[in-house]
C-alpha cells in the first residue's frame, strides 16, 4: 500500500535544532500563557472572558457597529460556533442585537447595543493596560516592528475559522 502519509514517513525526520526549539518553545509559551494574562484584569474588573472583550471592541470599531458573524469570528480569532455561543450570551445580557444581513439574508449580523458599546468603553483602559504592562511596555519599536512581521508571516487565514 502506498500513500502520501507512508511518502511522509519515509522522509528523515528533522529534529528541532536549538535556535528552532528556542523560538518554538517561546512562541507556544506566548500562545498559550499570554491570553490568560490578558484576560484575568478584564475578569477581575469587568467579568468578561478575553474573548468576549475581543467580540465587542472589534464590533465597536466597525462601521454602524455592525459585522457578519463569520468575519466577526476571524477578526476575534475564534469558530463561528464558539462566536454564536459567546453572542447568545451577549445578546442575553442586552450587548449585541442579531438580525438577518438585509444585503444577503444568508448572513447574520451582529450589532453591538449602547448597552454593549458603554461595557466596551468602561473596559478598553483594563485592556490597554494589560496590553502595554503585558506585552508592549517590554519591548523596544524594533521588537514591536518584529512582532508584527512574524504576525503577519504566520498569521491564519479566515479559511481556518469556518
């Protein structure tokens, strides 16, 4: 039997060399420790996930604060049904309003409320200083100007949201 997983196991295995291991180790270590830091302030101040926080500031950034629901979960880093999850709770809680997209009632929007636009402002400066105590105060504009390359380079296309 020959298929493309036994072509891929016949190739050599290539071990991570140190400098790989160094940045891999570093970037799985930001991965998954850095939304929990950024996350407990809003907790702590304002009881929102991290996630949360994410869905409403990109809808307050949006035109009309409005977005479909499938470009909502991309810019927030999420699934769609973690998203419609997350927004039933909104909605639940008077943040964010979904209707059907009058230009293509395939998609939904959601629409950030005054309610939720007030949550929104009262949070951001948690945010932000999380932001800057976390991440941005430690480095200098070349690390930011890295930062921002290795982003990009590795960012995950909205294919891979759903």
């Amino acid at each position: 039997m020959s298929g493309a997983s036994e072509d891929a196991d016949d190739e050599e295995l290539r071990w991570l060399d140190e400098q790989e291991k160094a940045a891999w180790t570093g970037l799985i270590s930001l991965v998954l420790l850095l939304p929990g830091k950024l996350e407990s302030p809003l907790r702590q101040e304002h009881g929102l996930t991290l996630f949360e926080y994410l869905v409403l500031s990109h809808l307050s950034e949006s035109p009309r604060r409005k977005l479909r629901m499938g470009e909502l979960a991309f810019l927030a880093s999420g699934s769609l049904p973690r998203l419609s999850n997350v927004v039933k709770r909104c909605e639940q809680r008077g943040w964010v309003v979904r209707t059907p997209d009058p230009g293509d009632g395939r998609y939904t929007l959601a629409e950030l409320t005054d309610d939720g636009f007030d949550i929104v402002r009262l949070a951001a400066p948690t945010h932000l200083r999380a932001v800057r105590r976390v991440v941005l105060d430690s480095l200098n504009t070349a690390d930011q100007k890295a930062l921002a390359r290795i982003a990009q380079k590795l960012r995950i296309g909205t294919d891979d949201f759903g």
